[in-house]
C-alpha cells in the first residue's frame, strides 16, 4: 500500500493478502492513487500443467520444437509462442 501511495504501480503474488479487510484496503489505496495493483495466478501447479509436464518429461511426444498458448478471458487475450516460429511470425502472435 505504501508504494501504491508512493505513486508506484503494484504487482503481487498470491495470496494477496492475508484477510479480505487486508485486500479491501490495498484495492482502496490502488483506487486513490489511480495506480495499477494487480495480482499473479500461476497456473503451473494445476493439475492439467502437471499432466503436461510429465508427457513432455517422458518423451512420449517427442522433442517440442515450438508451442503457443493462448489465453482469453480478463480484459485482453494473451498469445505466446515459443519454439521455432520465425521472429516476424512471434511478432504476428504477440500484436493479435
């Protein structure tokens, strides 16, 4: 809260806080200072993560030579490609 009053934008982990009075108030210092405060979900640790993990660990699909994800949802969607897609086509992806 205090780098939200500061005038810093604030990125934070999960949990965000410890109880909801605690978020409440970090959401009403985001709200006065016009700063952005957002908050990380990993979704490494979920369980269709982990399956995946271990099918690429196992070899079963062989060597990954490119990947892209797309997430939508929230207020934009997000492509990420990596592998081996040429520079201009990562460019591509990432302007969609």
């Amino acid at each position: 809260m205090d780098l939200l009053r500061a005038g810093k934008h604030v990125l934070v982990e999960k949990p965000m806080a410890t109880c909801l009075e605690e978020c409440d108030a970090m959401l009403g210092a985001a709200q006065a200072s016009g700063r952005l405060l957002s908050v990380v979900a990993q979704n490494r640790f979920k369980t269709p993560m982990m399956k995946l993990k271990r099918v690429l660990e196992s070899g079963l699909i062989g060597r990954v030579l490119h990947a892209q994800v797309t997430r939508s949802g929230g207020a934009e969607a997000v492509t990420t490609t990596s592998g081996g897609a040429a520079p201009g086509r990562r460019k591509a992806a990432a302007a969609r």
